[in-house]
C-alpha cells in the first residue's frame, strides 16, 4: 500500500540526504547550508519522528517537504517523485482473492498528500501550543484541572486559542467553521486530544491524527507500579500526584495497548494498576485487559484511586488534592496488602477456614431407605463417588432403582442414567417391585405380559409410583453418554429447578468415549475422574454402577476383580460390592476346583429368591469389611433386609453337593 512506501521513504531517509553536513545532519538540499565551515545543516527535530529541519532558511518537514520546496512542487507532486527517485511503484495493488491483483481502490496519491498536510498541522498545532503555554497563554485552565504547568509542558500539554482542527482548514468553500478555545494533550508526535475550555461546548473532546495510548512509552523505562487510567486528564492527575500513568483515551484502545505490548516486547518493570472507569464500557474493558495481560504474563492490580462521591481521578485531584495524592503515594503498600490478601485466601490457613465453615453448612446424609446400610455407611448417602460393583445376577440395576425410588420418596430429587436399558424396562420393575411391596406375593406383576394382565396391584403400584416419580428423572442412551453430558444435565437441574439431584450411573463401564482414540481402560479413567469431579463441584452424591471380569463371577468380591479397577480403585470414595451371601463357603469348599464354584454359584442364581451381601470394599471416611444381608426377590426386582441381624448366610440345604 501507499502509506507502507511512503512508511519506506521516511526510514530511509540517506537516499535523498545524500551529502553530510560538516557539524552532523545532512547538507541543506534547498539552501545547501551545512556545506561550509559555519552551516548547521539539516537536523532532526527532536520527539518528531522522521521530521527535520533547516535553520537557515526555515524548511521543515519530511524528505518530501523537503523536495517539494526543492524543486517547488506540490505535494502530490512531490509525492510521485519521489517514489520514482526511490525505485518504487507509483500505482497501488489489492488482492482480487482469485491469485491476481488489481489496481488499488484505497487512496489516491492527492489524498495521501492532504494527510500529510494535515499531519503537518498537527504537528504545528502542538509545537504552537506548548509555546503558548510557556508564555502563560491558557495555563489557567491547566491549574483550573489540578495540573501544574511543569506537568503539563512536560508532557505535551499547550493551549491554542480560537482552534479549529486541521482538516477542516483544508477545506475550501463556504463551509462555516466555528473555532473554539482548546488545551492541546499531545498523544504521539503526530497526534494530540484537543479538550474544549468551555465546559458548554457539545464537543468538548475532539482528536487530531491517529488514536494513540497518551504516554505509552513510560512502560518500557519506568520504575513505579504504572497506573492504566482511560481519560487523559486522569492520567495527568496520577502524574501531578507523583506515579507514572498511561490513558488508553477510550476504552476501544484496549486492544492497541495490548497490541503495543506484544510487538514492542516490553514488560513493566512492576505490576500495572488498572484504574479504569467503573461503568458498564470499562468493565467490559478491564476485563479484557486483564485476560490479554494474563495471557501475556503480565503482571496487574485492579486498584481504585478515585475518592468517594468523585466520577474519576481529576475530579479526585480537584475536589481534594492531599487526599488523592496520598492515596497515589499509597500504591505500593495498597499492592502488598493485596498480596497478603492472595496470600490467605490460596494458602491453607484459608482452605481450612473454608473447611470448617462446609463441615458446619455441611447436607445431612441421604439415608438409602435400608437401616442396616444406612449404619454402615454412618447415615446414608454423602457428597462423593460411590461405586457398586457384582456379577451379572446380582441384582445390580434391581439395587440401584430401588435405592433411586427410595431417596426420591424422601422428596429428594434423583437423576437415572440407564446406559443397558430403556426407559419401559426401567418403569416395569419400578411397579413390579411396588406391586410386591404393597401385596407381596400375592401379586402376579411379575413381566411384561403380567404387567399388562394383572387388574388388583398395577393401578395401585402405578399410582405409588406417580406420586414418587416427580423426583425421578430417567435419562436412557445406549453409547451416547459420558460423564461430561452428565455434568451438564446437573447443570440444568440446578438452573431450572434450583436444587442438586442423587445422581445413578447404570452403568460405567459402558459410558462412551469422551475420544473415540481411547482405549477401554482410559475410557472408564476419565469417565470416573470425571463423574468424581461432578460430585465435588456439586457436593451431590454420585452412585455408579461397575460390572466384574468374567473370571470373578465364581470368586469372592474385591476391587481387584471390578473391570478396569485401577481408577476406579483410587478415585471412588466408597466401594460397595453385591455377591451370594454363601461366596465364601463356596470358595473354601471348592478350593482348586473352578467348574464346581461355577455350578454352585449358577444355582445359587437360579433361586428366585437369593440372599445377598452388600460388601464394603472401600469406605474413605470409615470401617473397612462390614457384609450387610439382603434378600433378593429377583421375581419382583426387590432388595429386603435380612432378618438375621447382619450376619452371613451360610445355609447351603438348597444347593446339592457337586
């Protein structure tokens, strides 16, 4: 493009200087003074980039001004001969998007040439009235904002009476312009903020040249904790208090600032001070500006400066002057007190503050609606990861929708995932199971065809179940559920109903692949970690049900023989493992001989009504080993307490010998 050449030219500026000047600079190319033994020769102009100047017979500008005066041309004309005198194009290319280029559509070289005009305005407006200034023209309205003349002409401050903006003094015509008395905040070498003195005018900020960050370059050198403010004037404010400050201008210059950062490479010596305005343009601000310093490791504090009742700093440094300048001088000790605050709030003095306050908020347990169980787990249910494992023919699925409808009868909500069966399968043992509780086995609701047929116990099962059924939420899907849309069910539940459901896992080892590359065992890793995870975010209680290697189904039960156990083993915070209650006469009495076990075990399982062990394999927050007795009518999917006070049965009169 146009202005990258011209860009070229002004950091090249030996190939038009090309003699040097005999005390430094370049011999003069209009008046040639620096030839002789007395000539200055052409200087640059100190803060004015790419800018030079000849002190004998007053040219000044760029290499292009300066061979436009030369060979008294016009800008534009000047402009084109140059870049002929440089070896570059003078016609402008843009991409068609089709691997050919076209002639350029953007600027004309005329336009180019009013910009520079214009910026040549713009960089006499701030020469004129920093000069102004020094002379005491318009510095009353610098002292008026709290702002001392030495600040102000330190940092690019003037005052321009009757000032109009650049471009509009190049407009011919009978357009009518209206000036209006400014103070000048320089921005750049070619840019400043013209801020009106009339506090009626209806643009009281107005800005020549680029939109530039106001003392940007004070990060690179500056040994104070600088102050990132948006107006200029609050910049100046934290100045005249005695802290280095930048003012982005608006809150759009976000984005340059962060830009500016990463292409100059430049990292503040201290952490940075975010004091931006607080209404709703800066928050949206601050909080970009803190992610983009974050991502670049930056560091920052968000502090406010601004003293109560007062819109932003100036307004601070007007209304009381010591005040907020004790509270700039007070940063550094304000940043340690928000490290010391980080401090207790990450380290463990807090978490244990935090500790004590859950154990007191801490949920009662969730009892499972069998006494005996509940005992063994010290009251029921808690928030963590619970897993049940067993043998196919143990009744896992019977236990779990039974504990399910239990805790939903007690009003709590439970959340079902059936990953085996769906939903009409699991609503027919629900009524199958509450026709047996309601008339035992006088009840013939036994199938699916029993179901349908049976007019004494369904209505009344069914009716039960209606009831309860408004805290169960069934959700079934075969390979197409993992732990994270687990999590985000959970989500809802908390969101639309403002409660936290029990949540049951049917089961886990058929969970699917969060990444369709795992392997069987980083599967159940990750689901397990994750449905772990959800329990802890949530404090809910998580029950997952976990299927056994095939050569375990004839053993006794242990975390050993769950399938793919490893994370299982560690992450699970209780371990709950349904077996025979006879396991152990089985195994001792068939030591050696596997066919045995496995045909003991398998009429065991042919009983329609089996008894039964919950076994606590792992229990993190209490004992180890209890073996709580059930009975399993697996006719009716119902798991009853035993009536013989907890201990083992071992009466094996059923089972013939082998």
């Amino acid at each position: 493009m146009l202005e990258e050449k011209i860009r070229y030219i002004h950091e090249h500026p030996e190939v038009y200087f090309t003699q040097e000047a005999r005390k430094g600079g370049y011999i003069c190319p209009v008046c040639e003074n620096g030839s002789g033994s007395d000539g200055t020769g052409v200087k640059p102009i100190r803060g004015q980039s790419f800018r030079y100047k000849c002190f004998k017979c007053g040219t000044s500008g760029d290499v292009i001004n300066f061979y436009a005066a030369e060979h008294n041309l016009s800008n534009a004309e000047a402009i084109s001969e140059v870049l002929k005198m440089y070896g570059l194009d003078t016609r402008e290319y843009y991409s068609t998007g089709t691997g050919k280029v076209a002639p350029s559509k953007t600027k004309t070289v005329e336009e180019v040439a009013d910009e520079l005009k214009v910026t040549n305005l713009i960089v006499e407006d701030i020469e004129v009235g920093r000069e102004n200034l020094r002379k005491e023209v318009g510095n009353f309205f610098f002292q008026r904002r709290g702002i001392s003349k030495e600040v102000a002409l330190r940092y690019g401050c003037g005052f321009i009476k009757s000032w109009v903006h650049p471009k509009l003094r190049l407009v011919s015509g009978d357009k009518k312009i209206i000036p209006s008395d400014r103070m000048i905040i320089a921005t750049g070498a070619e840019s400043y903020v013209a801020r009106a003195v009339d506090p009626k005018n209806k643009m009281p900020k107005l800005k020549a040249g680029k939109s530039n960050i106001f003392n940007v370059e004070v990060l690179r050198t500056s040994e104070q904790n600088v102050v990132v403010v948006e107006g200029e004037f609050d910049a100046l404010s934290v100045i005249e208090a005695g802290n280095d400050a930048i003012a982005l201008g608006t809150t759009t210059n976000v984005d340059k600032l962060l830009s500016w950062l990463k292409e100059s490479g430049v990292r503040p010596k201290k952490p940075l001070v975010i004091d931006l305005d607080t209404d709703e343009a800066g928050r949206t601000a601050v909080k970009k500006l803190m992610t983009g310093l974050q991502k670049m490791q930056v560091r920052y504090y968000s502090l406010s400066l601004v003293l109560e009742g007062c819109k932003d700093q100036n307004e601070s440094l007007v209304r009381s002057r010591e005040d907020f300048i004790a509270g700039v001088k007070n940063i550094s000790q304000r940043i340690e007190e928000k490290k010391r605050e980080a401090r207790r709030t990450l380290s463990d003095s807090a978490k244990v503050a935090k500790w004590e306050i859950s154990i007191a908020n801490a949920h009662d347990a969730i009892p499972t609606g069998w006494k005996s169980l509940d005992k063994a787990l010290e009251g029921g249910l808690y928030e963590g990861l619970y897993v049940i494992p067993g043998a196919t023919g143990t009744g896992k699925t019977a236990f779990a929708l039974q504990m399910a409808y239990q805790i939903a009868r007690q009003q709590k909500d439970v959340l079902y995932i059936s990953l085996e069966m769906g939903e009409e399968e699991i609503y027919e043992r629900h009524i199958s199971r509450l026709s047996y509780e309601l008339y035992g086995t006088t009840s013939k609701a036994k199938t699916v065809h029993s179901l349908i047929q049976e007019k004494k116990t369904v209505p009344e099962a069914r009716r039960q179940f209606e009831e309860v059924g408004l805290y169960l939420r069934t959700i079934c899907g075969v390979g197409s559920i993992d732990a994270d849309d687990i999590r985000r069910v959970v989500e809802r539940y908390e969101y639309e109903l403002d409660t936290l459901p029990v949540v049951f896992v049917d089961y886990l080892q058929i969970l699917k692949a969060h990444d369709p590359h795992m392997t069987d065992k980083q599967v159940v890793d990750y689901n397990v970690l994750r449905l772990k995870q959800l329990s802890r975010d949530y404090k809910i209680p998580v029950i997952a049900l976990a299927s056994m290697n095939r050569t375990s189904y004839s053993d006794i039960i242990s975390m050993v023989s769950i399938k793919e156990s490893g994370a299982i083993e560690y992450t699970s915070d209780v371990c709950i493992g349904l077996q025979m209650a006879a396991m152990d006469s089985i195994v001792d009495g068939s030591k050696g001989k596997q066919g045995q076990q496995e045909k003991k075990v398998r009429k065991l399982k042919s009983k329609l009504n089996r008894d039964m062990q919950a076994v606590i394999l792992k229990h993190r927050n209490g004992q180890i080993g209890a073996e709580i007795p059930f009975t399993y009518c697996a006719m009716f999917n119902h798991f009853g307490e035993d009536e013989f006070g907890g201990e083992p049965i071992s009466d094996f009169d059923c089972v013939p010998d082998v």
